[in-house]
C-alpha cells in the first residue's frame, strides 16, 4: 500500500513557539468569541420568549458553539427588537 507523501502531519505549535503576532492573533478570537457568547446569553436572558424563535434552551445550548451559535441566534433566533426597559 502506497503512502501519499504530501500529507506530512503538522506538529501543533505551543504557546512557547508561536510569534507574538499569532499570539496576539489567538486572543483577539478568543475575546471575541467569550464576547460574543455573553451577548447571546444576555440577550436571551432578557428577551420574552415569545420574542425569540424556538425554545430558549435550545438557543442557550446553541450558543456555546463557536461564533456559528451567537451568530446564529442574533441572525435567526430573534423575532423582534427587545422592548425597552
């Protein structure tokens, strides 16, 4: 059996060997994502339910997937803008 030679498995780099532009890189994403994520919750938090698409537990669980989740819930989750307080 023939081994394809241009698949090299990449060794993942540790925080030790990335550059300082990588690493600031990885935090940014990551603010933005822990961001993004208390927003949805927030938001679902204060919203009536029958403001939101569907049942607020599926839309928390939802929201822990990476940015697709938040993102997700503020594209199609919501029916309205939330009532001012």
């Amino acid at each position: 059996m023939a081994r394809n030679k241009s698949r090299v498995a990449r060794k993942k780099k540790t925080w030790k060997e990335m550059s300082p532009a990588s690493k600031a890189g990885t935090i940014l994403v990551g603010i933005a994502q822990v961001s993004l994520l208390v927003t949805a919750q927030r938001d679902i938090s204060r919203r009536p339910a029958e403001l939101i698409n569907g049942p607020k537990g599926a839309w928390r669980a939802a929201a822990f997937i990476n940015f697709i989740g938040p993102v997700g819930y503020f594209t199609f989750g919501r029916k309205g803008a939330a009532p001012l307080k």
